[in-house]
C-alpha cells in the first residue's frame, strides 16, 4: 500500500481494535508497519481513543522523524525487527492479561496445544527482563523472536508481527487467547506437550494451510 494517508489510517483503526479486543487499554502498547524507507509508529504516550492519523510518527531507517510527536519508547525493537526480519511489515505491541501474566512468570509458551505453531515454531520464547525503551530490549526481542512471528517480554508483555497488519494483529489474538488456555492448565496440572515431531507436522501443515474457493460439482462423496 503506497497511499500513506490509507496507511495512517488503518493503523488508526487497528489500535482502535486491540482496544476493543481488550488487548490494550489506554495508552498502554504500540504498533507500526513499514512504509517509505522507514516505518510509521504510533506515538508515545498516547491513547487510541485521542488517536488520529496525522498523530502517527514516520521514523526513518537513519533514525530521522517526521511528525508533530515522539515516537513509541519502544521503537527501537520495531526498528530492529525491521531491520533483521525482511518479510515482517507489521509489528503490534500489547500488554494483553493473559500474556503479560505468563510474561511475569518468565516462561515461554510451550507446545501445549498445536496452535502454538501459528508463531512459527513449537514455542513461543519469553525474552528476558530489560527495562522498556532500551537498545537492551530490543537485543533481547529480536534474540526471542528468531524463527518466530511473536515472543513475550518478561514482566512487560507481548510482541507479533506479521507480513500484513491483519495478520500481526490476528498473531498477537492467537497467542493472548493461547496464554490464557495455558494458564488455566497450569491451574490443575503441567500440561503434556506436544513433541518434536508431532509440532513438525503441525508446521508442516500450517505451510500449506491456506484459504481455497469451494469446490463447485459433485462432492467427493457424491
């Protein structure tokens, strides 16, 4: 998408609905999506209700801003995943409860259910504790992001990215829900895991798992 009046506005709109969704509230979180040499960003400290598209940053590769405001504190894990992930185009940040809580236990999410694979992998990493806004953090993200579309950040919260908006947005749901299926598990037991070889071919599948036409005609039955 090149109209950039299009793409301000449909990060507008999607900060709006990780409020709606309840994986934000307030001012907590950020997003971005790459666009002309850079990124556009939500900015800093500021609500999804007050948000318009003229409030996003644009924030070059070099590090040059254009826009009336600061960008997110956290624009250097943006910047980073960018700069190392060349089919990502979208990141989201929320502090959504479930995953933030399995945030603040510090373990990863493990191959409890298949789904976990919707991140690229058979775990989705908890990076360690480094204090929000610091290159210390976005070297611990991008390490916890390696081969993934998402990780949590220990006592902070989560991170998803995607080749679209949508489908960072739709990561970062996915995993909220999956911590919280998770945690609910642990409240009566360890959950077994799924090993190895049975998450190979869940990602395997995943590879190919895309959305087809129906078929017209006779169904294979008839």
């Amino acid at each position: 998408m090149n109209d950039e009046g299009a793409v301000r506005s449909e990060l507008v709109a999607a900060q709006r609905r990780l409020d709606a969704l309840g994986l934000n509230r307030g001012s907590s979180g950020n997003l971005s999506q790459r666009f002309g040499g850079g990124m556009l960003i939500t900015p800093t400290g500021m609500g999804a209700d007050e948000l318009g598209p003229d409030d996003l940053v644009w924030m070059g590769e070099d590090g040059d801003l254009r826009g009336r405001w600061q960008p997110s504190s956290e624009w250097h894990f943006h910047q980073a995943i960018y700069a190392q992930r060349p089919e990502l185009n979208a990141i989201v940040h929320t502090h959504s409860v479930h995953a933030t809580a399995l945030a603040c236990l510090r373990r990863d999410l493990p191959s409890f259910h298949y789904m976990v694979a919707v991140a690229g992998g058979d775990s989705v990493r908890c990076a360690p504790y480094r204090l929000f806004g610091t290159e210390a953090l976005s070297a611990a993200v991008i390490d916890a992001m390696r081969d993934r579309l998402a990780c949590l950040m220990a006592n902070h919260g989560l991170v998803a990215a995607g080749n679209t908006l949508s489908q960072a947005i739709k990561v970062a749901q996915e995993i909220e829900s999956l911590c919280e299926m998770f945690l609910k598990a642990l409240a009566v037991g360890e959950p077994v895991l799924l090993g190895a070889a049975e998450m190979a071919e869940v990602i395997e599948r995943f590879r190919s798992y895309v959305k087809t036409p129906r078929r017209s005609g006779p169904s294979p039955t008839g």
